[in-house]
C-alpha cells in the first residue's frame, strides 16, 4: 500500500515519459515534501548478467558537489600512515589491535574501510566479516592505497563507489533536495559518465537498460539515459 503522500506526489509525473536530467531534478523536488532534507537517488537497470565475473560492474566517482551525506571512514594502517589518515580526517583509525576487535565482536562501526597494502594480510582474519557487508577494501574501488591521505580527502569530499547488485541493479545517491540544480545536474552527469567508462568490453549494445531517479520516500521518476 502506498501512502496518500506519495500517491498525490506520483500524480505529477507522466508514467510513460522519460525525462532529462534536468526535468528530472525539478520534479524530483516537487515530489518530495517530507520534513527532513532528502536524499536524491539514481537506480540503475544495466544490461550485464550479473552471473558473469567479466560483466561486474564496480567503480568510483569524486561528486564535484558531495553526496550531501557525510560516511563513516576505517583506515587500517600503521606508523606515519595512520598519522595521515588521523590528520586527513579518517573518523577511526587502527592496527592489528583493531582488526582483532573486530574479530572478536564482529561489530563494523564504520561505512567505508581503507587500508595500506600491507595491511591486507591482517585483514584476512575477518575479511569474511567485512566482504558480508562490502567493506572489505579492494583495488577496483582504490580502497587499498598507500595515498592515504589523497583516498582519505576524496571520500570526504564526496568521493562515492558503485556496483551492480545480483539482480544487475546499482543505486547510488547524487546529493540532496537541497542541492541547487546546477550542483545536482553536474553530480549526476560525473556519475553518468563514470558509469558509462565501466561499460565491460565483453558486453554488446549500450551498457544501460534504464534509470529512474528519485527523493527518498518519493515516486521514480524514469531518466532518458
């Protein structure tokens, strides 16, 4: 069941149009009329098979303007690393010593994890506990880095990851009801363009089926992509 808010929200949008980008983010505005400052999301249908190693799609992208939506960062280092990472604002930082808390309790208090090459060996003990959860830190979203601070400033500022889920889906957010339009349309136009880079040589066609944008709680709102 729908509520009477999103029903009398879903009356302004023409289900059977695709809008641009810029239609797009007026109206996803015009929908949202919850009390808090909304998320704006993209949902993503591509046209890999999910089932296919060599049409994973997982990448990363530095939002000029944010997510408006500030993450909880890990960094697993040692020695003047850890210093870099404490300095560039890593919200926790730690050694073997936190890796074997987290064995212990399995608790994850943290949305993005990072850490030094020679860190990985340690990670191993609970990689099963963060892969769970996709936390674990690989290369293809430059997680495992010995630039620590760059890696550490970019998510902060914005920087977001991507991939596919098993039903060939991704979903991220693009910044806030808030946002001006002009900082919405380049945030989604950088993802866009990031996405479209990841498209996998095996795969024939355009790599994108459809995408509907949206505020959080509000109606789809279908995309010309």
């Amino acid at each position: 069941m729908r509520s009477k808010r999103y029903t009398e929200q879903s009356i302004k949008i023409d289900k059977n149009k695709l809008y641009s980008a810029e239609e797009a983010i007026k109206l996803v505005k015009e929908t949202s009329n919850i009390k808090f400052d909304a998320s704006i999301e993209v949902h993503v249908r591509l046209r890999i098979d999910p089932k296919k190693g060599d049409q994973q799609i997982r990448g990363t992208v530095v939002l000029p303007h944010g997510s408006g939506k500030s993450k909880k960062i890990v960094v697993f280092a040692t020695g003047e690393k850890a210093k870099e990472a404490q300095e560039a604002g890593a919200d926790i930082v730690g050694d073997e010593e936190l890796i074997e808390q987290i064995k212990k309790t399995g608790k994850c208090d943290f949305e993005i994890a990072v850490a030094t090459p020679d860190m990985m060996k340690p990670l191993t003990v609970i990689a099963r506990i963060l892969g769970t959860k996709g936390l674990m830190p690989i290369p293809k979203n430059e997680t495992i880095t010995v630039d620590i601070k760059k890696t550490v400033t970019e998510l902060k500022k914005g920087k977001i990851a991507f991939r596919n889920d098993d039903t060939a889906n991704l979903h991220v957010i693009i910044g806030k009801v808030s946002f001006d339009d002009t900082k919405l349309l380049e945030n989604f136009n950088v993802f866009k363009e990031s996405l479209e880079k990841c498209k996998p040589e095996s795969l024939k066609g355009k790599l994108i089926h459809n995408a509907v944008m949206n505020a959080t709680m509000g109606p789809g709102i279908k995309l010309q992509m």
